[in-house]
C-alpha cells in the first residue's frame, strides 16, 4: 500500500473537520515545498512575506520598543583586539 492510500485509508475514518484539518496541512507542505522554486519564484515569495512582516509595523501599540528592551541589560563588554 503507497503512503497516499494509507493516508487516504485513514482520513476516510476521521470526521469532516478533522479530513479538513489534514488536507490544510497537506496543502501547506505542497505550498512550503521550495525545492523547485526558480529564483524568480523565490524572490516573489520573500517580497510577499516582506510585505506581511512590514505591515505589522505598530500594529501592537503595547510593545516595547528596542530602546525599552536594551535598557534592562547593562553595558556591553568591548571586545579584545588581537
């Protein structure tokens, strides 16, 4: 038995949420699969999520900024020169 029928074998014993569950995650493997990206392929795909990640700018009023994170820890060490 191939794995696609043993998978297929066992989503027939789950219910419809569950089978939606298993087909979204198998949707997102087939989607995350970059091996046969083209450079062009993989360049849209980093400019949609820079697109995302950007948008998020502010969107959480209540964090805190760098200068709030950093002022917890002390000085750093300088380095030695060799």
């Amino acid at each position: 038995m191939t794995v696609a029928e043993q998978i297929y074998t066992v989503v027939q014993s789950l219910s419809d949420e569950q089978a939606n569950e298993v087909l979204s995650f198998a949707q997102q493997l087939k989607q995350c699969d970059t091996r046969s990206e083209t450079p062009e392929e993989k360049e849209q795909r980093l400019a949609r999520w820079r697109e995302k990640v950007y948008a998020l700018a502010g969107a959480f009023p209540d964090f805190p900024s760098l200068e709030e994170i950093r002022a917890g820890y002390g000085e750093d060490v300088p380095r030695e020169e060799w």
